[in-house]
C-alpha cells in the first residue's frame, strides 16, 4: 500500500507598504518582512529564542486594527494588509526611544559598541534631538562577572536577549532579572559572578553596550579591523568564527553574520581562545641542539642540517616515524603522507586517533547518505547520543540537538556513564558504566523504533566490532538511520580521510605495504628518526628509541620540542590558508588572519625540507591549493563543489566506498577527553580558557 502524499499548506498572501508579500501559515511578520528585505526593527525580539514583546519598537499599522501591533508576536493572516513606516509609527518608536533613553548614559564615545550598537542606529533613525526628562538619571556601576564577561547596568535596555540565548540557546540558565521596574537589573547565577560555559553568546546578542568582553573592551572600534572568517582551530565541529585583526594581532572573535555551519553560536574556545597566538612562549626561529642546548639558528641552516641527516639515514635503510597533528590543514596532511611514503620510503605514519571512523565507513559497506551533516542535527526526528558528553566535548552539535528540540520537537535519546546537559531535555536518558552501553540499548530500542528517523552520535567507547554491532543494531530498528562518529580536534577527521595513518592511503585506500602505528612508532626501540609535525606525543610519554633523531615542527617549546634535535617553528590555524574537514566530514576553508614574524606554515617547512634533499619533483608543488587541486582529483570523497569552499560554505564529502578492509588497533583509540575549557596543546597556552574558574572543568558532571 502506497503512503499518501501530504501536500504542503498553501502559502499566505498578504501585503506590506503596498507590496503583496506570501509567506508559511504561523510565520511571524516580522520574519516575513525581514525575508522580503523589509526592515521592521526590534530591540528584544530575536530569531530562534522565544517571545518577549517587551521594547515596542517594532509596532506596525495593520488594517481594521485599532491599535499599533507588535510584528514580533504577529503571525500573518491571508488578506492581512500591514504599513511598516507612517507618522504614526515613527511617533510611537521615537516615544519608545525617548523612554528607553531615561536612565541611558550617553558614553557613545567610549562604549565599545560604537558603531554596531542598534539602539544607537535607531536614534539615529527616529529618536528626539533632545529629552523631556530632565530628572538626575538612575546609574549603577558597572560590575565584573567573569574574566570574560562585564556588565553596566546603566546601559542595559532590558530587552532579556541575554537571558534567552543562556537559558534556551546554550541550556546553562546562568542569567536572570531581578527587582521590578526602573531598577529591574540582569542578575548572575551566582549573585555576584558568573557560573556557566563564559561562551560570550550573552555579549554578541545585546543590542547595546551593557554586556562587554574583557578580551575587547576599550581595544578598537569595528571600522578599524580587518574581518577574516575563518574555521575555528580547537573542536572537531568546524565552526566559522570572523576574527577582528587590528596592527597584526587578534583582538575579537565572532560570526555575528551567520555564515558557517554554525550560525552564530561560538564557544568559549572559538570565541576567546585566540590568545594563544600571541602567547609569550611562541617560537619565533628555528633550533638546533648543540652542546645539548636548543640554541636558534638561521632557516637555511636548520633546513640543510635536517636535510642532510634524513638523507643519511635513507641511504642506509634507516627507519622513520611521523607523528602527525590534529590541527594541520587537510593540505599539510596529505602532502606530510604523501612525502613519508614516496619520499622516506615509510609509511611509519600515525596520528592520535580519537574516534573509530575507519570502521563505521567499513561497518557501512558503501552504503550512500548514511553520515550526518551539522544541518541533519537541526532537522532529524530524532538523535541518539552514546558515551560523550555532548555539551562539553562538542558544544556545537549539541547546540543543533537542543535546538531541535526546542523548534521541532525533536527527542534526544542519551546513553552515557555519567549525567550530561542533554538530559535536561530528552525523551529518555540512561546511564551506563564504559561497555555497558548496549544492555541500555536494548531498553531503547522499541521507543526507536517508534520513530521515523534517527541520527546517532558515539564517542570512543564504540569502537572495532562494536561498532559493526552499533550499525548492526540500528539496521534492525527498521528506520532510517545515520551516524557520526565523534572525533576530537579540528583535522581530526581530515587526518583519517587523508592517509595520516600506517595502513591506509588517502581516500580509505589500503597500503599495500603497511607500516607502524603511533604507539608502535614510540615502543620501536630501533627508529632512527622521530618526526612530530604538529603534534606533542611526547606529553606524558617516552620515546623508546633514545638514539633517534627527533625532528619538531611546532609552536612552543612542548615537551616534544624539549626533546627534539631541530625544533621549527610553525604558524598557527589562524595564520594559514588551506581547508580543514570537520567532525561530519564537511570541509571548510581557512583563511590566513595574521602573520607571526619568524614561523612558516608546516606545509612550506615540509616542502622546503623536500627541496632540500632533491625530493621536490616527488613531493610536488607544496602551495595549498596546488595540493587542494591534487586532493580534489585524486582523493575519493573529496571531489566537493569549489564554489561552496572559495564562498566560505561547507562542502560534504563522501567517504562511504564499500568497505575499508584493514585492522584497526582499537586499544590506539582515545579521546583526550576534553572540557568546554581545555582543547590539548592549545588550550594550554590560552591564558583566558586557564584563568577561567570554571577550568579545567569535568566531564559526565551537570
């Protein structure tokens, strides 16, 4: 028997300032008039969080009404006839205006939203040239809540943006209000200081200068920065974050433009943890260990000395191991891979592996449209989340889940051995002690079946064939059903995708002659050179082979660094251009935003290294989008629409090819079990996540 097709409800005609206009039934006029480039103004209402109705400034005539109405809180109606800019209505926003002014203090010079503060637009716009009040104004002082966060109550037009984004947008419920009236302030959780993830989403909503970040208060004004959007460096959820550079230095942090994957949510990590590019302890030239002292020398010598050794030890059969980072573009990565294996003759190359994709995709068995995007966690039916701390470990794909909940009804299903935030608001939360997880399973499984559709999301403590019985599982459930398997840092996934592992080519294309992985790279007591690009495996370990040559392509003087022979020093996420593939496999486009005089890109440190040893026409062209060009045409999964990544939009790619029919050293597989305040190497050079009080923070604890 066929299912009937439901035809979707006819679209609403109606007309704004003499213009017909149609628009879904339940759609609020103001969206409606926004979408047709309509502007109707408001202080308090904001897409996405719930309705206020509180500052009147979005008043409009609408036909056989009596009064002015609020298009924030007005669903259009067939025949509706609205006028959006009369005497009338500017009369009552300037009167709204005037009041809103009361108690305002006139600090526009000093106020760091100059220039992007809306109420400051809209007295502009409509506002009286001088007020009839002329009573003392009521003034309170400004208050520090955090390291990252300051409010003025003076200024603060009580719109409750605040309050909304923490509570419905981030689940905390770190803000509220107090007292009633002309005193009516914002309160913290915590009386006189902020408990809560110091995200910042409070900051960029208000629509004055009431809520400040201490990263950029006082520092600039928006007109004075370059605005370079870019990927953000720390998690594997590659969001878009738009740096604000002032004199070569990164000074704020947002995506108050909506353009990524992610909207305008941001982190505490990708909103403020940009200040571990201008950390003190950054290297700024190469070192070679003489007299058992690191000492600095010039490029051309620390080039030529590695150069030369690397040849040596080629000559002789010697034996290499790379350890690549999880924060290297997707171009260093496959370049670094393609140069060990065709150029050292090895394929001794590992990263620290955080997730089981390899057998997901061989679980699957080329099966198509089966891996989620970010955009899926918005829309699906239904989510299922297994051994992860979502919120804390990845705050952008639970911001999509709550968000479904909260727009669509969607229900949240959790698995995990401890409480996490997502309980707060799913259909069904259990806790489960680490292999343990299908017996929960199993007591969801007739409630999953209910439902039409289901995405699942699994951290570490599904992996190897438990993961072929988490697909298996899931088949059985009789809907549809798709994955992401949860993966740590920003090229995470990107690492796996293109060859940075011992037995696989870019592509999931088995080596025919594997080689060692990370651990075993360390244990070998006879590797006759060490090679961290990017990565410190050295924290917390030892290398077994104390004879070996130890190469360092990083920022800070890390603990691999400290061991090392050569130490290079290499830009950052935020000062390279390539691509990098997030948690979902989607790929995005970084952009270089500053420049730190004295580091290369660890892409030009590879190339140069090539060149001087004679390899350069093996290695090839070491520029990003040479390599990109050669990734785009070689790499299964990777052939994704340029025009989306050149106009700063994500692009899925494919890896499902029927099967990756390769061993997976499951014990290898760890997740660094990050908080929202920790983030490996970088977290600890960024002095705002480690002054935070809320750092280190604790997983599976609400």
């Amino acid at each position: 028997m066929s299912t009937p097709v439901t035809a979707p409800p006819a679209l609403v005609n109606f007309t704004v300032d003499g213009r017909p206009l149609t628009a879904p039934p339940g759609t609020l006029l103001i969206d409606a008039c926004k979408r047709a480039g309509i502007e109707i103004p408001a202080f308090c209402y904001y897409e996405g969080y719930s309705l206020q109705a509180a500052c009147r400034m979005c008043l409009v005539e609408v036909e056989k009404m009596p009064k002015l109405q609020t298009a924030c809180t007005l669903p259009v109606s067939e025949g509706m006839i609205v006028r959006s800019e009369t005497e009338q209505i500017a009369k009552a926003r300037k009167g709204t205006l005037e009041f809103l002014l009361t108690n305002h203090p006139l600090d526009c010079p000093v106020c760091d939203k100059g220039g992007e503060c809306e109420l400051q637009d809209m007295v502009f716009r409509y506002g009286a040239g001088e007020s009839r009040f002329t009573e003392i104004k009521n003034h309170a002082p400004e208050r520090q809540w955090s390291p990252v966060v300051f409010y003025d109550p003076a200024r603060c037009i009580l719109c409750y943006r605040c309050v909304r984004a923490c509570n419905e947008g981030m689940g905390v419920g770190a803000l509220g209000v107090t007292n009633r009236g002309v005193v009516s302030e914002i309160v913290p959780n915590k009386v006189d200081h902020l408990d809560c993830d110091e995200c910042g989403a409070c900051i960029d909503i208000c629509p004055v200068g009431a809520l400040t970040s201490n990263t950029y208060r006082y520092k600039t004004r928006p007109w004075e920065m370059q605005h370079v959007g870019t990927v953000c460096t720390h998690c594997s959820n590659g969001c878009k974050t738009t740096l604000g550079v002032r004199n070569d230095e990164i000074v704020r942090g947002n995506n108050r433009d909506r353009s990524g994957i992610n909207g305008e949510f941001l982190c505490v990590k990708g909103r403020y943890g940009f200040d571990f590019t201008a950390n003190e302890q950054r290297l700024t030239s190469p070192m070679i260990r003489l007299n058992g002292r690191l000492e600095a020398v010039s490029w051309s010598k620390a080039l030529g000395f590695v150069a030369e050794k690397f040849k040596s030890v080629l000559a002789a059969g010697g034996r290499f191991g790379v350890a690549a980072g999880t924060h290297l573009t997707n171009e260093e990565i496959y370049y670094l891979a393609k140069f060990t294996r065709a150029g050292l003759k090895s394929s001794n190359i590992d990263h620290q592996r955080t997730g089981d994709v390899v057998t997901l995709i061989d679980a699957l068995g080329g099966r198509q449209d089966v891996l989620a995007t970010v955009e899926d966690l918005y829309n699906t039916k239904a989510a299922l989340v297994i051994g992860s701390d979502l919120s804390q470990q990845h705050p952008l794909l639970a911001f999509q889940l709550r968000a479904d909940a909260r727009h669509h009804q969607a229900k949240i299903y959790t698995v995990t051995p401890g409480p996490v935030r997502e309980a707060n608001y799913s259909a069904s939360s259990l806790e489960a002690p680490a292999g343990e997880e299908f017996a929960a399973l199993d007591k969801l499984t007739e409630s999953l079946k209910a439902e039409k559709e289901l995405v699942i999301l699994f951290g570490d403590a599904i992996k190897g064939d438990r993961v072929r019985q988490l697909v298996a599982w899931a088949d059985g459930l009789g809907i549809p059903v798709k994955y992401v398997c949860l993966v740590d840092y920003s090229n995470s996934r990107g690492a796996v995708d293109l060859g940075a592992t011992p037995n696989l080519l870019p592509g999931y294309q088995p080596d025919p002659a594997p080689g060692l992985s990370l651990d075993q790279i360390l244990n070998a007591a006879d590797l006759a050179v060490f090679w961290a690009v990017g990565a410190n495996p050295l924290r917390g370990r030892e290398l077994a082979a104390k004879q070996a040559f130890v190469v360092a392509q990083t920022m800070f003087l890390d603990e691999t660094a400290q061991r090392a022979d050569v130490v290079f020093p290499s830009a950052s996420a935020y000062e390279k251009n390539g691509t990098v593939t997030n948690v979902t496999g989607q790929v995005q486009r970084l952009k270089a935003a500053i420049r730190t005089m004295g580091t290369k890109t660890d892409l030009e440190i590879i190339g140069l290294i090539a060149k001087e040893m004679g390899l350069a026409t093996v290695a090839g062209v070491w520029t990003h989008d040479a390599v990109f060009k050669e990734i785009h045409k070689n790499v299964h999964g990777y052939q994704v629409p340029l025009p989306l990544l050149i106009t700063g939009m994500a692009a899925m790619t494919q890896p499902v090819n029927g099967g990756v029919k390769v061993d997976v050293r499951v014990d290898e597989i760890r997740s660094a079990g990050d908080t929202l305040f920790t983030s490996g190497e970088l977290g600890r050079y960024s002095k705002l996540l480690t002054s935070v009080p809320e750092y280190p923070g604790a997983l599976y604890k609400r």
